[in-house]
C-alpha cells in the first residue's frame, strides 16, 4: 500500500505543476491583456485545485504510514526526518491554502481581476511547491523522480 500510495503521490506531482504552470500562464495573459473570465478560465482553474486537493488527500494518508515521519523529541537532528515530518507538509499546506483562496477570492470577480487573484494565488502557491519538493538534486533527502 505504501509504495503505490507514494508513487501515485509522485506521479501526480508532475501533473500538478503542469496545470498550475497553465493557470499560471493562462491567468497573467488575461490579467496584462485586460481580458474578460470565462468559463474556460474558471474549468482549468478548478480541475487544477481539485488535483492539488487529491495530492493533498494522498500526501495526508502518506504522512501517517511513511517510516520517513517520525514524531521523535530528536525531531530537529536529521535533514530527512524534519523535511518529512515539519518543513513538507507544512509548505505545502500553505500553498494549498493560497490557491484555494485564490480560486474562492476569483469568483467574485468577471473580469481581468480575477485573472490577477488567481495569477497571484497560483503563483505563490506554485513557488511554495516547488521549493518543498523533495527533488533528486537534493541528495540529503534521498527521494527519487517518480
């Protein structure tokens, strides 16, 4: 069960930061462009929070049946131990966060001012993604492409 659960989790990712990279793209053409929000707009939007919240749903369930979190008073010692049990889930938490209160702040708006809520909501959520991935560059944390 781990190992699927942690390959899906993996898998998804890459799903996940395409979409955000096109609501991202997508949101600033309509900000700078002045354009009005369809329902184009709001779709990928909300496939994309959705995605981000069944990554969430998968990480929860990883978080209690991974041997890389451990609640130890000795949780500050190691590198891989406190980015699993502290520094991962919190980030991305907070990314979460952001880009659910952006989509929700966007809906008050029809026109380019919700491209520039959803712009800026995906955008430091996106950030606080990628800096809390456990990428194969960082050798310290031991984790893999996929």
């Amino acid at each position: 069960m781990y190992t699927g659960l942690l390959h899906a989790h993996s898998g998804l990712r890459y799903i996940v930061i395409v979409l955000l990279v096109a609501v991202i793209v997508q949101s600033l053409w309509g900000w700078l462009g002045k354009r009005n929000f369809t329902a184009g707009n709001r779709r990928i939007a909300v496939i994309s929070m959705s995605l981000i919240h069944i990554q969430f749903l998968i990480g929860a369930v990883l978080f209690f049946v991974s041997p890389k979190v451990i609640f130890d008073p000795e949780l500050f010692g190691g590198a891989i131990i406190r980015f699993f049990t502290l520094e991962h889930p919190l980030l991305m938490l907070i990314a979460i966060a952001f880009i659910t209160v952006g989509q929700i702040r966007s809906k008050s708006y029809t026109n380019f001012k919700s491209h520039k809520v959803l712009f800026w909501a995906n955008f430091i959520g996106f950030v606080l993604i990628m800096v809390s991935i456990p990428w194969p560059f960082r050798e310290q944390l031991g984790a893999g492409w996929f």
